[in-house]
C-alpha cells in the first residue's frame, strides 16, 4: 500500500529531502520554497510565530504560506556555519554577519539571542541567514553560548571575542555582564 502524504497540496513524496531534525523533516519545493514538517503541531505555532515577527529582516526566512502541522517557508541555499568554519577561516565578513545575525535576532524581539550554529547558514551572496526559529521565544538569552561554544570548539573563539571587543564594545561588555 501507497500512502501519498499532502500538505498544501504538495505531495512530499515527490519532492527532495533536505533533511530532518528533533521537531521534523524539510523538503525542497523548488529553487525559492521549502515545506517543513512538524512532528508537533505546538512547535509549527511557535515557528510560524517566531517567522512571522521576523517578516521584516532579511536574515530570516519568508514565510509563504503555513498549516496546523507544517510551514512553507523560503528555501536558503548556502552552508551551515558550523560545517563552513571547519574547513574554512573566520572572516571579519563572517563575524560581521554572526553580529548582524544576533542584532537581528534582537530588533525583531526574539528573547533567544542565540542559535545552534548548525541553523546559521552562509548563502553564496556572503549573507547569513538562521533556518529555525522555532525556540527563538523559548526563554530570555543575552549571551550567544551555543553559538560561542562553537566558535571555541573550531578553536575561533578568541579571535571572534576579540573581534567583538575592538568593533562592537558595547555589545562585548553586554555580553561580558550577563555571560551564563
């Protein structure tokens, strides 16, 4: 027996798969859209929510269209942060992008000011954008622990740091006062 999934119309089972995580499975539409698919339907609703605050800053996905159990969101093409860094230097471009990224996160009124850094993607155009908001509202977070462990892990922590420290003081000491 052949079961043909439909969500918004779309049969899944004749589009690409992207990949799947801890709240569910995203496949490519087209060149423009993806679907994303929910394991719950109270992680869809805080997705949609989080995508719907952040309509009005390019580092996030459009939000096209949305079901009880999926979304239907702008495909981002580019490379995981995390993957990128670990055969790849740290930028100044690229610690630009991941303080414009945690800027962002806070002018759009996310109360997680941090990412897994395997959500963070770099885009062919040097952009950077966050795939998954869905926990962006989850609890209150100043400093960006997921995303600096990282760096440490890559052995950039120091030199992204220090970069912070020299360009953007007032976002070091904030950090530096509320670190977890």
């Amino acid at each position: 027996m052949i079961i043909i999934k439909k969500f918004s119309g779309l049969d899944i089972n004749n589009l690409q798969f992207l990949g799947a995580g801890t709240q569910g499975k995203v496949y490519r539409i087209d060149s423009e859209r993806c679907i994303k698919i929910f394991k719950k339907r109270q992680i869809c609703a805080d997705e949609i929510e989080t995508l719907a605050m952040a309509q009005i800053d390019s580092h996030f996905p459009k939000l096209y269209t949305f079901g009880e159990n999926y979304i239907i969101r702008e495909y981002i093409d580019g490379i995981e942060l995390d993957k990128f860094l670990s055969t790849n230097p740290l930028t100044e471009s690229i610690s630009y992008g991941i303080i414009e990224l945690y800027e962002a996160m806070n002018s759009v009124g996310y109360s997680r000011l941090d990412a897994a850094p395997f959500h963070i993607f770099l885009t062919p155009s040097n952009g950077i954008k966050l795939i998954d908001t869905a926990r962006a509202m989850k609890k209150k977070v100043i400093y960006p622990a997921l995303i600096i462990k990282s760096l440490a892990d890559l052995g950039y922590k120091k030199e992204f740091l220090d970069f912070v420290k020299y360009n953007k003081p007032e976002l070091y000491e904030k950090w530096l006062n509320k670190k977890e």
